[in-house]
C-alpha cells in the first residue's frame, strides 16, 4: 500500500518543550518538512498532557480530574474544559501557521493506554469494566473522526497521518496494569477485545494513513497490523532478536517500520551513528537495502518534552540528514 510520507523522512512523536504552540509549530515545520506533526506542549500545565490532549477529544463521555486521576463523570468539568481550551489553541496556532502543507501528523492517546489511567467512579481502572472499557474506545474513536475533519477543515488539501501512542499496551496485554491501590494488578485484556479497540480508532483515517507507536519493550507487532496500523513505530535501541521474526512478518505484510533513534532526553548525538544502527538492523531483517528508505522513517525513540531546546533542535536536523543520507544511498 502506497504511504503519504516521503522517502527518507523522519518525524517526531509529538511532545516538545516549550508552552508557546505557534512556535513550536514553526519549528516542527522547519526542521521536519518531509513529515511535520502537531506538538504537544504538555509544559504548559494540566490538561496539555497526553491523557489530557486525549480525554479532550471524547465524545459524550465526560471526565473530571480527582485527586487519585482522571475519572469518568457523570458531567464535565473545569479541567476538562482546561483540557479542550489547550488543544483548541493548539489547533488555532496551526490553522495560522499550516496554510497549504501537503502532509501532516497528528498524535493520541490509543484506547488501551487511555482505559489503563482513566478510571471509574469506583476507583477502578476503566479496563476492569469491559462495558465501559467498549464504550471509551467508541468515545476516542468519534472524537478522532471528529477531530481529523476538523483540521482537514482547517487545512484544506492536506493530508492528514494518525499515530495512536500504546506505551502501555504491553502491560494491558500481560495484566500487569497496577490497580489504584497499588496493591494489586488488573486483568489482561483479551487480544481479540484489543484488536478491536485499536482497529475502530483506526478507521478514523485512511488506509495507509495508521500509525501504531509504542516507546516499550514486547511490541504487539502482529497486533498492531491486525489491527489496520500501516506502520509501526518503536524504540530501535529496545529491538532483540526475538523481535526479529515478528518485524519481518509485518514488513512483508507491507507496513512500515518508524525507528526511533535519538534519546527523548539530552545526550550524544551522532549521524554516522545513527545510520550505521539502521544499517545494521535492516541487514538483520534480511530485506534489500534499496528498499529501506521506502519503509523507515526516523524518529526520537520518545517524545521530546523533557529535552533542553538546543538539544531538540540537534535532534530534529540529526534525524533530518541522516533519513535523507540513507535515502541518497540507494
């Protein structure tokens, strides 16, 4: 299946330092223009989060902020309201500064990660209730179909990437979710009622359009493409051997594998580094090295919020010129 994204592109994952949108939106624009992304600014305060960006988008189902954490409710409340005021102005500052892009990334919360911090008016998480667990993958996926019409509104003629961010999917799965007491964990959730979750949040966007990203260790990968993801995207410094097979199967099947590369917070950068470690995995994989640039993008390995500014932008032209070297390779 044919991807919007470019050949030798990289992206990031979404979170940036920083608490001013149409700045980081310049930014993103200018060092990452084969695949920009809408930030996520969670240094702004409550609510600007990943959770709180994704309890903004849902759809008939309110939730308030507790002492013990997001809760479902039975009407909304003043920090949901600060939750929907951070993306609307986020989604303001990109209307300004997007005029015209031919592509654009957008990030949320997936339904496994979301039911495993939301919980239920009886402390419980939300995934040890499966009614509620179904009607909260519903709310996320009518609220992601809502939210892409309202950009492809807001930026006519661009084409618009959905990347579900799972961090806890490999806990969901294995039942190693803590409850709220902390005394005990909640049980895994079956990976038929997963797959479904994921593949109806999904269907917000367009086949070959499905990004499926999981900062973790014991990736899902046949879940994830069971799931209608087009592309996988991991932490390459996490990748074993045993994962080799699994990432094989899934390039066969035609997604694309996104690694991140760089660390999520400041450290050495090397592009020569970089593009050896690529190398070296695809050689593993086994596939020809002219396909490659095809079907790797680069990203960070995690999101960028904790790094220092100067340390972000290093990262992002890093990144940019070594997609862009592999690319010239073939």
């Amino acid at each position: 299946m044919t991807k919007p994204w470019p050949a030798g592109a990289a992206t990031g994952l979404g979170s940036l330092p920083g608490t001013d949108p149409a700045e980081a939106i310049r930014l993103v624009l200018g060092e990452q223009p084969e695949l920009p992304y809408l930030p996520q600014l969670p240094n702004r305060g409550f609510g600007a989060d990943m959770i709180g960006q994704a309890c903004a988008v849902l759809v008939d189902l309110p939730v308030d902020y507790q002492p013990h954490g997001w809760t479902l409710a039975s009407h909304p409340g003043r920090d949901l309201s600060r939750a929907r005021d951070h993306l609307l102005r986020d989604l303001d500052a990109l209307t300004e500064q997007a005029q015209g892009l031919p592509l654009l990334k957008v990030q949320l919360a997936g339904p496994l990660t979301l039911a495993a911090r939301l919980e239920l008016p009886n402390l419980h998480k939300v995934l040890t209730d499966q009614g509620a667990f179904h009607e909260l993958a519903e709310s996320l996926a009518e609220g992601t179909r809502q939210l892409l019409a309202d950009l492809a509104g807001r930026l006519p003629g661009t084409e618009l990437v959905l990347q579900l961010d799972e961090p806890a999917v490999s806990s969901v799965l294995a039942g190693q979710v803590p409850t709220p007491s902390g005394y005990g964990t909640v049980r895994s959730l079956p990976e038929p009622v997963a797959e479904a979750a994921l593949a109806g949040v999904l269907a917000a966007a367009p086949a070959g359009h499905r990004v499926l990203h999981c900062c973790g260790s014991d990736v899902p990968y046949r879940l994830f493409a069971a799931a209608g993801a087009d592309a996988v995207s991991v932490d390459a410094s996490l990748i074993t051997d045993a994962d080799l097979d699994a990432i094989g199967t899934v390039l066969d099947q035609g997604l694309g594998l996104w690694l991140g590369v760089v660390p999520g917070t400041d450290a050495a950068l090397s592009r020569a580094a970089i593009e050896q470690q690529v190398r070296g995995l695809w050689g593993k994989l086994g596939f020809a090295p002219a396909l490659l640039p095809e079907r790797v993008v680069l990203s960070p390995s995690c999101g960028l919020a904790g790094a220092s500014m100067p340390y972000v932008r290093k990262a992002m032209a890093t990144l940019r010129d070594a997609a862009r070297a592999l690319h010239e390779e073939v």
